[in-house]
C-alpha cells in the first residue's frame, strides 16, 4: 500500500503557504497598528487643545476627543486582528500573546483610566499616556520581529 500526501499536509521541516501568508499579513497589521498608535497620540493632543477652546463645557471637551476614541476602537479591533493572524501563522507564542494583552490593554484598561481621569484623578489620566506608550511599545516590537524572522520555510 503506497502512502500518498493530501496537498494540505506538509514534509517534516516544511511550514505550510498559509501560514506564511498569516505570518506575513500579520507583520503588515502590525505595521499599521503601529502607525495608528502614532497617530492615536497626535490625537490627543488635537483633542486636549481642542477641549480647551471652551473649557468648563463638558460637551465640546467630550467632542474634541471624539476622533481619539473612534481610532481607539480600530486599534483594538486591528488588535483583535493581529491575535487571530498570530494563532494562525503560530511563528511564535507571543504573536498571539501580545495581541491579547494589547487587546485587553486597548478595550479594558484605556477606557477606564481615561474615565477615572476625568473624573477621580489626573493621575488616571497619566496611567492612560503610560498605557498607551506601552502599547504603542508592544506594537512596534511585533512589526521588528517579524520583519527580521518571518516564518519560512527551512
């Protein structure tokens, strides 16, 4: 009896096309997201002197940061995103890690430290910059590795 290969099975050493192909979107998603996260900080900064043409109007403040938090969403969405990339490519653990903890760093935490420095302590507040800069940390480091180990074949 001869043994036969499906086309989705692959030689021992070989990695399958797929999952190059998830390896190598994921380092362009990363990309973005980091460039996101930049942006994300000019945002604030457009929001925060934005805010500060009517202050003491809690309506226009809200409104100034509105472009802050819509890009807030699509990082974590584009989180969400490189999790999934990164449990299909599996180059490496922290490709899925990473993009887990970023998710729940960018869906959880931002939001309630950016609420709590509203509204209990500015230091909240710098607790969001200091999350955020970590995030954007985290970001840039998926970009670099897998720009400088993509997943190939042996």
């Amino acid at each position: 009896m001869s043994q036969t290969q499906t086309s989705t099975s692959t030689a021992p050493g070989t990695v399958a096309g797929w999952r190059i192909t998830c390896d190598a979107i994921f380092k362009w998603v990363a990309l973005l997201a980091l460039i996101c996260s930049l942006v994300q900080v000019a945002l604030a900064a457009l929001g925060f002197w934005g805010a500060e043409e009517k202050p003491g109007d809690q309506a226009w403040g809200m409104a100034a940061f509105e472009p802050h938090a819509i890009m807030g969403m699509v990082l974590y969405g584009l989180a969400a995103l490189l999790f999934v990339l990164g449990i299909l490519a599996r180059s490496n653990w922290k490709v899925w890690l990473i993009p887990l903890v970023l998710f729940g760093l960018l869906y959880f935490v931002q939001g309630l430290l950016v609420g709590l420095g509203f509204e209990v302590s500015k230091w909240y507040g710098f607790l969001h910059a200091l999350d955020g800069t970590l995030i954007i940390a985290a970001l840039a480091w998926l970009y670099l590795d897998r720009l400088r180990h993509p997943l190939r074949n042996s």
